[in-house]
C-alpha cells in the first residue's frame, strides 16, 4: 500500500505532507507509506495518476478521481490489474493482491 494525499476532494487534506500522515495514522490507523500531496485530476494529474486512470478507468469508464481512498492494484511489473472504489476495505482486496505474490 501506499498512500498519495490529495486536497482536490472537499478540500479534506490542506496541510503538508506531514500533517496529513499525522492525520491519517491517528484516525485511519494507517502504516503504509505516505507520500507527498499530489493532484490526480485535471491537468496537474501527476503522471502516476494518469497512466493508472487511463490504464483502469473507472466506472462506465469514467476516467476521474472520484473521491480520495480509491485504489489501484498494480503488479510487480507495472501493469494496472483492477481499480477500486473508494469504500471498498483494503482487506476485501487481500485475495486479489494474493493471487499476484
């Protein structure tokens, strides 16, 4: 896992990188890494975002970021294998990530 913080949804992660993971291991519990605040929408997609979007769109094949806590599942040599939707728990993705190791 790894987290990319982005303020482009409600405006829910305005402070700085460290702030958010501050944030995020308080009250998500999470340990994995955080990386610095991204856009992954618009024209300021980061990269990373815009292959993964254009790799896996989204439902009905809606390209954009809906809401943060979306997820990618990407094999070990780079190649997007399935989107997922932001409620979805990353322990219901346990048997997919699986299957890859």
């Amino acid at each position: 896992m790894l987290g990319f913080p982005c303020n482009q949804f409600g405006k829910q992660e305005p402070g700085d990188a460290a702030q958010i993971g501050s944030f995020c291991e308080k009250n998500f519990g999470v340990t994995f890494p955080m990386f610095a605040k991204i856009e992954v929408n618009g024209a300021n997609a980061h990269p990373l975002y815009r292959y993964l979007k254009d790799q896996e769109p989204g439902l009905l094949g809606i390209e954009p970021i809906k809401w943060n806590f979306t997820k990618f599942l990407v094999d070990r040599k780079g190649n997007v294998v399935k989107r997922y939707a932001p409620q979805t728990k990353p322990e219901a993705i346990a048997d997919d990530i699986e299957r890859l190791l």
